[in-house]
C-alpha cells in the first residue's frame, strides 16, 4: 500500500471514531453544513482539500462510466453542499463518505472552498450512456414528468438545490433513480419518490439514457484530451475503491 493510501486509511478511521461521536445530532450536523452556502469560497484553498477526494473521485471529478463513481465535476456548488449536509445528517445513506462530511474534519469554510472548486471543474464530454433504442420515448417522458422541476434540459435549479443531470453516467442515473424509488435516497422529494413508483421499467432506462444524452453548455465542457494539471504528480491506486458500490455522490 502506497503512501497515499495509508494516509486515506488513517484519515478514514479517524473520521470514523468522529462519526460514531456525532451519530446522536444529525438534524445540528445538517445545520452546521448548510451554514456553508453563505461563505465565500476560496477555491485555491479547495484544490487542497479536494486532494482527499480525487482518490475516489479521480483529479477531474469525472466519475466513471460504469456509475460505480458519479460525475461531480461542474455540478451546482450548493447541490454539492446540500448533499454533503445530507450524508452527514443521515438523511442521504452512503457509509464511505459519511466519515469525510465530519466537521471536525472538514470545516464549514473547507465544505466551501472544496463545493467551488468542484463546481469549476469542466465536465467530460464522454459520460456513459444507454443503448440509444428509445430516445424518442424518453424525450416524451421527461418533457411530462420531469422538465418542470430539473430544467428543459435538466440543468438544475440553483435556489432549490435541484442538481444538475446533463452529462451524468447513464449508470448512476439508473441507480439513483432506483434508490430513490425505493426509499435509500431519504432526502429526494416525496413528489419524486411517488412518481417514481408509478414508472415501468421501459420508461425509467429510456429516460435515463435521454437525460445521460444531454449535454451542458459549451463553456462547461473540457477540452479534447483536457487532465487536470493541478495534480500532476497524481497516480490511480488499486485501493481507492471502497467495498461498497454506488459510493460517491
């Protein structure tokens, strides 16, 4: 094991004897997180800070096109505050994150400065997507169901902490929607959870590979063969992955 991941292993189980202290106040951690929308982030002082994240999520914040990781590069920086609040008060469950989101590891100012930096980052413009066989059916769907609440093209409302869906992994759409469906997603909308019931599978995989299929604006957008050289001397190592799938944002 390299020296970066002994580091993420310490820093791991020490957030984890944190967690566990904190476990008895989720709405007072929710509170504390949420405070963070109100700060001026320093997004030079968020490329340090993002150095704990990138070895699960990777320097570009890309995610992976099997879904195991979600794009979080360009996402709204108060949706990415929102559900850091969320996993931190329990409300979203995700047990590899949950000891990261610890303010007495992360303070209310780094929660700040991290959201901005990954919110600046340019998207990829090569996400998973589906097999591309119903898009016309999708496109239907969407337009009825989901357009009034996530944008005509789903980029997200910023005052009500919709996320931003353009250029997701078809992948991790398909799991969240499942999650949210039934009920492992805590935090999304009541109004979503039981619309999502009433889906039958075509619509879901149609919907979600119309979402995964639109892109965001230009400016968003990296570069052909863009990597981020803010961390030049970044190597991958075969024990980012945690056990647990669906881990991430």
């Amino acid at each position: 094991m390299d020296h970066r991941s002994i580091y993420i292993a310490i820093l791991f189980f020490a957030a984890n004897l944190f967690g566990l202290a904190n476990a008895e106040n989720p709405q007072r951690a929710a509170e504390e997180v949420e405070r963070a929308i109100e700060l001026t982030p320093d997004i030079e002082n968020g490329k340090e800070v993002y150095r704990v994240c990138l070895v699960c999520h990777q320097p570009e914040g890309w995610g992976s096109i099997s879904g195991y990781y979600p794009q979080i590069a360009g996402q709204l920086r108060k949706v990415i505050i929102k559900q850091l609040a969320d996993i931190r008060a329990r409300n979203r469950d995700n047990p590899t994150m949950l000891p990261f989101t610890m303010l007495e590891l992360l303070s209310l100012q780094e929660i700040a400065d991290v959201s901005a930096y990954i919110a600046n980052l340019p998207m990829t413009r090569n996400n998973g997507v589906g097999s591309g066989s119903d898009l016309k059916h999708g496109e239907a769907i969407y337009k009825e169901h989901c357009a009034e609440c996530h944008g005509k093209r789903a980029e997200g409302i910023v005052d009500e902490n919709i996320p931003l869906l353009q250029g997701q992994h078809y992948q991790y759409l398909m799991r969240q929607f499942r999650w949210i469906r039934d009920g492992r997603r805590r935090n999304a909308d009541k109004k979503m959870v039981k619309q999502s019931q009433s889906f039958p599978s075509r619509d879901v995989s149609a919907v979600m590979d119309y979402i995964s299929r639109l892109k965001p604006v230009e400016e968003k957008l990296a570069p052909k063969n863009w990597r981020n050289r803010d961390f030049p001397r970044y190597r991958p190592s075969r024990y980012q992955h945690p056990s647990a799938p669906g881990s991430g944002m």
